[in-house]
C-alpha cells in the first residue's frame, strides 16, 4: 500500500504533523493549555471560511487567524484562569465570525469546510508536504530557542518571573507556536479532533517518563505511531484516519492509566 503516492504523501505528512504535535503537546499539558488548543482548533474552522472568502488557500487563512488569536490570548492573561477567560472571549467572538462565514459559503464551500472540520489526511498534496516541511522548521527552531526558559516557566513561574525570565514574552510565543501547530494538524485530523493530537501524546509521555526529555521522546514516539499504525488500519479497514488516530491514542491512554492502578493496589 506504501506504493501509491497518496499513502507516501499521507505517510510524509503525518510525520510531520506528529512529531511537531508530540513536542508541542508536552508543553501544553505542563502549561495546561488544552482549552487553548481546543479553542485553536475550532477558530481554524473560521480562518477557512474566511481564506475562501478572500480567494486564498485555507491553511493561510487558519495560520492568519489563529496567529493573530494567539497573540491576544497569550497578551490578555498568563495565568490558568486568565487564559481560560482570554481564551472564552475570544473564541466567541471568532465562532460567531465564522457563523458568518459559513453562512456565506454553505453552497459552494461546503466541502472544503468539512475537510477542514474532520481533515483528509489522504488527500494531503505534494505541495502541502513542503509547507507542512516549512511550518514545522519554524516551530522546531523556536522550540529549540525557547526550550529551557519554557521548561522553567511551565514548571514554575513564579521562581521564573523572579530570576529575569520574561515569562509574558514566552507565554505569547508558546502561543503563536501552538496557533502554527494547531494550523498544520488541522490537515490530518481536522479542526474537531486536533487537540486529540495537542494532548494525548504528552499524557502518555507523562504517565511512563520521568525527565522531560524522556517525557518528550515518548510524546513524539507515541504520536509516530498511532500515526502509522492508523494509516495501515485506515487503509485495509476503510475507516477514517482521524478516527484511528484518535482511538488508538485513546487506547495508549488508558493503557497507562490502568498500569498505574495495577502500581497502587
């Protein structure tokens, strides 16, 4: 089956997608920012419609919005309950928007609008394999500028704040770094399923690492291969990527869920 171009072009793409997912996803569970992704993901839906509206390609459309979204986000508050209010605000306000937006196109972009809400990882482009290529070189190169401070402040703010650390700069980047992951994911798992991909690979680093490099190899590990593994199920199973993706990551989950029972009783 890897010898038919689609399934190379999903193969290609979805690596990416997964191991930029994986590093990023540790950061949001120690941030706790998963209604942030989850917000991200929804706004995506507008930054689409609003892409079609304007004649230009849909993730351009999601990486303006979502960009611009995070940088509100991320100015409005950087503490949990802050963010989740910044975060509600804003969501509303963009939802409403692409309310309107769909509205506008439910004759004629229908489809594309769809892809975007649940992805079509098969239908991923040559060209989109190198954009993707491009995004995920931003976002490994920010990472790995911002790494360290990241860490600290993720772990302890307040200790961070006090030795000079511009905790409210690295909460606006991490910010944009999510808006341009969430963007990327949208294409293999769509916009309602993306923060499946923003959080389960680093819950499971979590619940079997113990140093966060470790927890970080695990995370892009584990989203490697619930990648692969669904695109084999998908393919000799027709059944639909993101789903597969999504219950094989879930099935991970609980795996590790249960050993830690098994290591209480």
């Amino acid at each position: 089956m890897w010898a038919y171009s689609f399934m190379q072009n999903a193969l290609f793409g979805g690596i990416i997608v997964a191991t930029v997912c994986g590093i990023v996803s540790v950061f949001v569970i120690l941030r706790r920012m998963g209604f942030a992704a989850h917000a991200l993901g929804h706004m995506s839906l507008t930054g689409a419609s609003a892409a079609a509206l304007l004649g230009m390609s849909s993730i351009l459309g999601q990486l303006v919005l979502n960009g611009l979204a995070a940088i509100v986000m991320g100015l409005m508050g950087d503490k949990v309950k802050k963010n989740d209010l910044a975060i509600g605000v804003v969501l509303t306000f963009v939802l409403g928007l692409g309310a309107y937006f769909l509205f506008l196109f439910q004759n004629n972009y229908a489809g594309s609008v769809m892809s975007i809400l649940f992805g079509n990882i098969f239908a991923v482009s040559n060209t989109q394999i190198w954009q993707l290529l491009g995004l995920a070189s931003v976002i490994l190169l920010i990472m790995l500028v911002i790494s360290r401070p990241l860490i600290f402040a993720s772990i302890d703010p307040v200790v961070a704040e006090s030795k000079n650390v511009s905790v409210k700069l690295l909460s606006v980047v991490f910010f944009l770094v999510l808006a341009i992951t969430v963007s990327m994911a949208c294409q293999v798992v769509g916009a309602l399923l993306v923060f499946v991909l923003l959080i389960i690979p680093g819950a499971i680093g979590i619940q079997w690492g113990e140093s966060i490099y470790r927890i970080v190899a695990i995370s892009v590990g584990v989203a490697n291969a619930a990648l692969i593994l669904a695109l084999y199920v998908s393919y000799h199973f027709d059944l639909p990527a993101s789903f597969c993706i999504t219950m094989l990551l879930c099935c991970g989950y609980f795996i590790g869920v249960i050993k830690a029972l098994i290591k209480r009783g």
